[in-house]
C-alpha cells in the first residue's frame, strides 16, 4: 500500500534511509538523525512537498520525498523533484513514483524530474523501468563529491 507519509513514520523511514544510504552509493555520508527528524517532518508539513510511504505487512518498505520547484525562469511553473526513493522490494519504487508525480501533477507541476543515483547496475535498471513508466531521458545527471576528486588542492 502507498499512502502519505505522517509524523508517526518518522523513525521508521530514518531507519530505512539510513540502512539503505549505508548500503549504497552514499555510503561515505555522514548522517544526521537530527537533520533527518528536521528534513522528513518539513517534508510531511510542507504543502510544496509530498512524503510518500510504501507498507508490507504494516512496515514501510520504502518511501519517496518529491517537492514542487519554480523553474527559474518562470515563477508560475513549476516541475517536481524527487529527494529520495528508498525502496527494499521490487515494484515499490514504481508506484512511489507514480503516485508522487500524480500530486505533483495535481498540484499543477508541468513535469517532474527523477534522479537516479543507485549503484550502476541498479541505475541501469532504474532507468529502463523508468522509461517504461512514461518517463523519458533528457540528460543526464552527473555529480563530484569530495571523495571523487584526486586531490584537496583541486578543491581549494
């Protein structure tokens, strides 16, 4: 079942995003309960964002937080982005999705945007699932941490 994330889920989507970002392609983060407790509660207030939850057997399995941006040139449009799918079975992230677009849709965003920032062979499959849903490639999406540069004077 996906429903929209209360202030009851707060512990229980923290312990699975901080199990899942220690598993994945962020593994190197430092993680914050506080900023955790802060981030998932401004998600579940805000009337610009959606906290979405995916339940199994009354635990929640996933969750996705997406969030209405203006584009910059424009500041009546907007487009919605996620904050993080986190998902432990397979097809929750699918209908996580689907049913954050269809409040971004409802909330008059013009698109929205997903991005994929898994392992590569879980963004390779991501990506095609994604396709399957409507979704289609625009670009791609590319990012540097501090981990990834050679050396800190490249940095300073």
């Amino acid at each position: 079942m996906i429903r929209r994330a209360s202030i009851d889920d707060i512990d229980s989507i923290i312990k699975l995003g901080v199990w899942l970002i220690s598993a994945g392609a962020y593994d190197h983060t430092m993680i914050s309960y506080r900023e955790c407790i802060n981030r998932i509660g401004k998600a579940i207030r805000s009337p610009n964002e959606w906290c979405g939850v995916a339940e199994h057997n009354d635990q929640i399995v996933g969750f996705l937080i997406m969030v209405l941006v203006p584009y910059w040139w424009s500041a009546s449009e907007h487009y919605a982005l996620d904050d993080g799918i986190f998902c432990t079975r397979p097809g929750l992230g699918r209908k996580l999705v689907a049913a954050g677009s269809a409040w971004a849709f409802n909330r008059g965003a013009k698109e929205v945007m997903i991005s994929l920032t898994s392992r590569t062979n879980t963004a390779r499959s991501a990506l095609a699932l994604m396709k399957r849903s409507d979704f289609t490639e625009r670009g791609v999406v590319i990012s540097m941490g501090l981990t990834d540069v050679k050396s800190a004077k490249k940095v300073a």
